[in-house]
C-alpha cells in the first residue's frame, strides 16, 4: 500500500519537478560508440553535524546538468566506470561486473562536498565526504533495466532514494531495445488494478472500504548526537493509520516507517529533546520529550506528509505518554496507539526510549510500561501450570495403576 501511494506520489511529483532531480548521460568509447547510457531521479538525503553541534539533513536532488568526467567504458582490464559530477564538486558514481550472461553494478559511491554552503549552512565538517554501498542485482546483457518505482540506498548519514531509473552497460547494440523490468515494477503492475478491483466490490457491497492488513513495521534503531556523543537513543516500530485520499476516495490507510530508509535527527538539551525520523523525505514524524518533576514524557508529535497536491503538518501539542524517571529508559513491548489528529494515528510497538541522561551509547535501566506488566501475561503460564500438573496426576496414576495391577498379577 505504503509503496502504491508512494507511486502515485512520485509519479505526479515527477511530472511537476520533471526539471529536477533528474539526469541522463551516456558514455562513448574512444570511436564514439555508446557503452554506458543512463537516466534516472534520485534525491539525497544528507544529515550532517552543524557548528553548533546540532544534527540537520539536507535533502536534493541531482539537476538535469551534469558531466560525466572521469566515466570510462572499460577494457580488458578495466571495468566500466559511470561518473557523474554535478553541482559543487558533488559525485556520483556506479562501476560494474559482468559473466557471460548478466552484469550488475558492484559499487555506488557518492562523495558530497559540504564547502558548498548553500546546501550545508554551517556545516561542522568541511570538505568532501564519501559512501559507498555494494549492490548486486544481475541485469542482462544487452537489455536496459528500468525501475519506475523507488530503490532507496542507505549508508552512513545518506539516504539515496532513486526512481524512473534507466540503465544499460556493456552496451554493444543500442539499438536493441529490450526492457529489463525491475520486481517491484513487474509486481505493481498487477497491484493497482486488484486495488480498483476491490474498491469497486466494496463499495457495491459494504459502504465501508476494505483494505489489505499491513505487515508489523520493523523496529528501527534511532539515535541523536550531541557533539561526537549519543544523548538520545530510541527503537521503535512505527505504523502511521491516516486518512488519505485513494482511488478518489478518502479512506484510513496504514503505511510503516521503513527503518532502512529513515534517518533520525534532532537536538537535546537539559529539559527538552526532540526526535526526528525522516522516512525518504515523504514522511517525517517527530517527538519532542519534555520533563516534568524527575520524569520526562512525550509531549508533542509532529507528522508531516508529503503527498502529491503538498505537504501536510498535523500536530498534537499535548501528549504525556512514555513517561519514566529523567535518568532511566522507558519501555514498551505492547502495541500503543498514539492519536495525533481525527486524521492521524500512530501504533507503535516495541517502544524503548531514552531522551536524557545517556551514557556510553547505552540504554540505562528500563521503566516498562503498564500493559507490559498487565495481568493477561499470566494466563498462559497459569494454564501451562495447570496442564503440567494434570500431566503428572494422569502419569501418576498410571503408575500407580501399573503397579497395583503388576502387583495384583504376583500375587496370583
Ligand atoms: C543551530 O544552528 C541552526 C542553523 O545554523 C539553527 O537553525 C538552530 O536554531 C541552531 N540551534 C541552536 C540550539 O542554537
Ligand atoms: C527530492 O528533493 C526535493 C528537494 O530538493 C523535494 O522537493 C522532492 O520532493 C524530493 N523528492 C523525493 C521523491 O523525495
Ligand atoms: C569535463 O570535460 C569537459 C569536456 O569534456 C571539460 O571542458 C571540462 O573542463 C571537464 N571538467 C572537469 C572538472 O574536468
Ligand atoms: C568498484 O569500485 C569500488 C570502489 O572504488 C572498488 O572497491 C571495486 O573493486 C570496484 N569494482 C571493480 C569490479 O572494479
Ligand atoms: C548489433 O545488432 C545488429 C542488428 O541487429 C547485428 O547485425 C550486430 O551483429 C549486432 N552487434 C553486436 C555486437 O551484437
Ligand atoms: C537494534 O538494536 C538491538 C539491540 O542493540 C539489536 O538487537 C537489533 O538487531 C538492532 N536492530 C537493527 C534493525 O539494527
Ligand atoms: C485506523 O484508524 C481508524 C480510526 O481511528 C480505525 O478505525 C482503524 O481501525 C485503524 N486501523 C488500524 C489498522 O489501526
Ligand atoms: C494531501 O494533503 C492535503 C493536505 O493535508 C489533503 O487535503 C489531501 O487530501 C491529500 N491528498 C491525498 C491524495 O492524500
Ligand atoms: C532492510 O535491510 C535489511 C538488510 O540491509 C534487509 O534484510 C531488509 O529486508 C530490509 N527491509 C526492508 C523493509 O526493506
Ligand atoms: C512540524 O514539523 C515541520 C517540519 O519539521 C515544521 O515545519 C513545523 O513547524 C512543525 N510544526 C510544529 C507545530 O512544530
Ligand atoms: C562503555 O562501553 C565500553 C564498551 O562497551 C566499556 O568498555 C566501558 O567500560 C563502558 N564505560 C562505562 C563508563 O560504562
């Protein structure tokens, strides 16, 4: 669902930003024959530490102005090389390996310049910046390999979200024109259509639409740093519940935070502290702690959605969830359902959090939550109990059944 309306929005974001974050280049041999041709979006998020040892994030995309400087098409060898330099001495580049049937890409590597001020006002750290990350799809030989929906690429401080990608490599025959869909695309394009299906029963049937259940999210493990150290840590799987408009139809619909493409930022001090998860610049919820007595609680949840007519913020100013003591953590297993708006809820599971007082990146003693404690966890020990006894009341009795018979038979 969550990758479904991210289409939609993507598609539509792209038709209106159509000029940005958007490039196509080719590489040429030394006879001017294309070897590497490639166009894709991509946006980068970027967090960085600021003088003031705060954490901020960035997010840009690559502009349709790019060179292509340092590519190479390879030899015997040398691998193929796609460079693609743009904006202040930011890169990115991609190399490949091939076998005889398939090529994948082995390494993207992305340097960021963060002397260019416009995108990193006062950065801490000045100069440039590189991540890597391998990647090993195989793609076949001789066919461009396209993905209209999003791959997100994940490394230290980076989050890199492409889409509408078109690539091919080891081109030897440009002019084939052979299509090489990625799974995510083949998969979706049956998912809209079983989507109108089943909006089209429900409302013939039941006025009340029926959506898929959406998987439990993933726990993500999220931290923010003060200077070089951590002075928040949290975990938590999140499921946003909001109402949004599909298929023309405005509906509650689940999405979850993806851990894997979410960066956590934020800011702590002596009675405040605020956390940020951002999930591929789409979705960014963010929790400010504040402390009352010796505890700290959660007291606001800001939720910003980004959906293809804008960008939304919904507030609730006045929580006081997942309290503990300022110098411990808080804890909760169970599912917790934290109502932002009419619009908006938030199910989180396995919460722990620790907002203040960190120390050695650890986790300090963990205040567990009420429902954690609750009652109903007994039940299946008591009946497992129960059930050992009878076991060996039954056996006991057959013992002594068996005996009282073997010693009936000697007495014979
Ligand atoms: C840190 O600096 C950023 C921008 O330079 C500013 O927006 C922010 O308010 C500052 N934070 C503090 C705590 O001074
Ligand atoms: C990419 O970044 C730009 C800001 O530079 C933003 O307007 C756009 O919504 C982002 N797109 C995605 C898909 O994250
Ligand atoms: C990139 O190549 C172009 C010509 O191919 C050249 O004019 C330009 O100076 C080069 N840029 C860098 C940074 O090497
Ligand atoms: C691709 O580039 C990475 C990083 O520069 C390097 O470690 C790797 O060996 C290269 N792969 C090939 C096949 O040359
Ligand atoms: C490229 O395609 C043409 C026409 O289909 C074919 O004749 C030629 O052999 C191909 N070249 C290579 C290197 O595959
Ligand atoms: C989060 O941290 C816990 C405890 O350190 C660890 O067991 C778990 O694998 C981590 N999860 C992820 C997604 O890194
Ligand atoms: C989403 O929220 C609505 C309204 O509160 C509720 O009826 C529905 O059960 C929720 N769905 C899930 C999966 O939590
Ligand atoms: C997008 O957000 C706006 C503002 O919150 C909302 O009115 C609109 O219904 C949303 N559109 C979709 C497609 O979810
Ligand atoms: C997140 O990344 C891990 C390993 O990097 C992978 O096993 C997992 O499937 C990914 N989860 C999602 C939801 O993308
Ligand atoms: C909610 O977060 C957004 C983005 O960080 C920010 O622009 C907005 O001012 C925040 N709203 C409130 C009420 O804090
Ligand atoms: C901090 O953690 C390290 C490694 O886990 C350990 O060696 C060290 O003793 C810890 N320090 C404190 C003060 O707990």
């Amino acid at each position: 669902m969550k990758r479904f309306l991210y289409g939609v929005v993507m598609c539509l974001l792209g038709v209106v930003l159509m000029r940005s974050e958007a490039f196509e280049v080719q590489v040429k041999d030394d006879s001017s024959k294309v070897c590497i041709s490639a166009s894709m979006k991509v946006n980068f998020t970027i967090q960085y530490e600021t003088n003031n040892s705060t954490n901020a994030s960035v997010t840009f995309g690559a502009p349709d102005e790019v060179t292509t400087n340092g590519s190479t098409c390879g030899s015997s060898e040398e691998t193929p090389l796609l460079v693609v330099n743009f904006g202040n001495n930011h890169s990115w580049s991609v190399n490949f390996t091939r076998n005889s049937t398939a090529y994948s890409i082995d390494v993207i590597v992305f340097t960021y310049n963060t002397n260019d001020s416009a995108l990193f006002p006062d950065a801490k750290r000045k100069g440039l910046l590189t991540t890597m990350k391998s990647v090993h799809e195989p793609i076949p030989i001789n066919v461009t390999y396209t993905c209209l929906h999003e791959e997100v690429v994940v490394t230290e401080n980076v989050v890199q979200v492409y889409w509408n990608v078109s690539l091919l490599a080891f081109a030897q025959n440009v002019t084939l024109k052979q299509e090489f869909h990625c799974s995510e695309d083949a998969s979706s394009t049956q998912a809209p259509t079983t989507h109108v299906v089943t909006t089209a029963n429900a409302t013939s049937t039941t006025p009340t639409p029926t959506t898929k259940p959406v998987d439990k999210p993933i726990v993500g493990n999220y931290s923010v740093s003060r200077g070089s150290e951590k002075c928040l840590l949290a975990s938590m799987g999140l499921q946003l519940n909001a109402t949004l408009l599909v298929d023309g139809q405005t509906r509650w619909t689940q999405f979850n935070i993806n851990p894997n493409s979410t960066i956590s930022s934020g800011s702590c001090s002596n009675d405040s502290a605020l956390l940020r998860l951002n999930d591929s610049g789409t979705t960014i919820v963010e929790f400010y702690f504040s402390v009352r007595e010796r505890n700290f609680y959660l007291k606001e949840v800001n939720v910003t959605l980004t959906n293809a007519s804008g960008i939304s913020h919904i507030t609730n100013y006045n929580l006081s969830l997942w309290e503990a003591s300022m110098s411990n953590s808080y804890l909760c297993h169970k599912e917790q359902l934290i109502t932002v708006s009419e619009d908006l809820n938030i199910n989180t599971f396995d919460v722990r959090v620790q907002p203040f007082n960190v120390q050695n990146e650890t986790y300090a003693k963990a205040e567990e939550c009420f429902a954690d404690s609750d009652l109903s966890f007994l039940i299946p020990v008591v009946v497992g109990a129960v059930l050992v006894f009878l076991i060996i009341l039954v056996f006991i009795s057959y013992l002594i059944g068996r005996r009282k018979s073997r010693t009936g038979y000697q007495s014979v």
